[in-house]
C-alpha cells in the first residue's frame, strides 16, 4: 500500500504546529526514530495511530493520507476511533502530567524503559504491599511550561512549578511520586487492584481465600480496610494475617474504624 508523500505531509505539519522529533514521538507514544523514518518515507505509521496522529496534528486523516488509501481505511478508520473513544472514556486511576518544558525528562525516561516507575512499583509491593496501578504519563500543553502534576480519576491531588527544567531531576519527581501514592492510596485502590491482591493470595494459599473472601468478607470491606492501614503508614503485605483478623472479627462488627483498630493492634 503506498502513501504517496505522507511523510513529506507528515513533517510539514509536525514543524506548523512546533513540535520537534523527540516532543511528537512522546506524544504519539513512540520513538523519535520512528517518527525520522516516517517523515523519509522509510516506513509507515501502524493504522491505529492515524487517528491519534491527527488528532495531535489537528488535521484530518484525508489530508494525512491520499484519496485511494483513504477509501481503503474507511472501516479501520471507524474502528480505530471508537478505539481512542473506549481509552478515553474512563478516568484512571493515576497520571503524571507535564508542562511542555518538561517533556526532555518524559522522554529520557522512556529511553529508560520507565525503570524509575518500576523500582518504585517494586518497593512500594515489597514495604507495605502496594499493588501500583499502571502510570499514564504525558504532556499536557495546558500546563505551565515548567509545571507538573499527578491526577488520580481526574481529580489533582498534587501540581508543582519549578524555575526550569535545570532545576529538578526525574529522580525529584520520583521521591514525590512515591509519597503521592502513599498518602493518596485510598483514593487510587479500587476493587479491581483489590481483585488482583485477592487472586495472588488465592493463589499461593487457597485456604485464606476459598469461602471467605467474598462469602464473609466482601471486597467491598477489605478496599476500606487496606485503603485505611495505608493512609495510617500501616504496611498491608501480610495480606493474609489481615483476612484472618477480619474473618475472626466479621461476624462481631463491619465497622471499618473497629476492624482496621483491630488489624493494627495485630499486625
């Protein structure tokens, strides 16, 4: 299939519009050789970018691509933007946002592999038991050039400003984002996570799980509880000795205040 002069077009309205290779690449979630070879005819998008690229391009994709690929794509076209409709028609539970001067660290981390979101992910599992949802990061263009901000379901829960991009380190942003996510725990965690926790446990010991959770204890129960030992700085990684207080306890009270008193005198 040929696109024609799709990266001459391509390039044309990256440079209109300010962007540079590495400013893009982080927007379209790709690497800035991607986007080189596009732009020399070496290679073509995949189709389900063409909806984000023209969104991000503010174009439409007639003009990205010509009248005979179009007409092939019109069905895949339709696809790809109900596609973009599902992703955005729900709020996450975490993202990291940041102005446009700030991009240079997004994209040196993503050269990274994100290594610093998971070292975090993985600290946080092994010290209190924390099942970290997955980070969306981006850009956003409404920001100060020099601001970021961390949203859990739309909602910001905090936003810095810095005097530039010389005056902080991935490795700042990090050291906040892990305090973030301890003190704003209870609103991140929700029930599927708490299904994840649930499953794991179900799996290395059925015996804690089968005819408790969610016959005695709903999930309902244990989100309140494991969201309130972390607000507390309580660690919940023994999961299963926090099943067994409740599981002894249920019947007496449902009282989510009694029940975590009761799991922090024991644990």
């Amino acid at each position: 299939m040929s696109l024609g002069d799709f990266g001459e077009r391509f390039a044309g309205l990256r440079k209109e519009r300010g962007f540079t290779q590495d400013v893009l690449a982080i927007r379209l979630g790709v690497t800035p050789q991607a986007i080189s070879k596009w732009e020399r005819g070496n290679s073509y998008p995949d189709i389900d970018l063409l909806c984000t690229i023209a969104q991000v391009l503010d174009c439409s994709i007639d003009h990205l691509l010509n009248a005979e690929v179009k007409n092939r794509l019109i069905e895949s076209d339709d696809k790809i933007a109900r596609k973009r409709l599902m992703q955005n028609i729900l709020a996450e539970p975490f993202v990291f946002e940041t102005g446009i001067g700030l991009v240079d660290l997004l994209i040196e981390e993503k050269n990274n592999d994100y290594n610093g979101i998971q070292s975090i992910r993985e600290k946080l599992a092994e010290e209190y038991g924390i099942l970290i949802p997955l980070v969306r990061i981006k850009d956003n263009t409404k920001l100060g050039e020099f601001e970021y901000r961390f949203l859990s379901y739309d909602k910001v829960i905090a936003t810095k400003t810095v005097a530039s991009k010389e005056a902080i380190t991935i490795e700042d942003i990090y050291g906040e984002l892990e305090e973030v996510y301890l003190t704003n725990y209870s609103q991140i965690l929700n029930r599927q996570i708490v299904k994840a926790l649930v499953d794991n446990l179900a799996d290395k010991y059925p015996a804690v799980v089968i005819g408790i959770i969610p016959d005695k204890i709903t999930l309902s129960i244990l989100q309140k509880v494991l969201s309130k030992l972390v607000q507390n700085k309580k660690s919940i990684h023994n999961l299963i000795k926090i099943v067994e207080i409740l599981e002894d306890n249920i019947e007496n009270t449902q009282n989510i205040d009694v029940l975590v008193k009761l799991a922090m005198e024991q644990l």
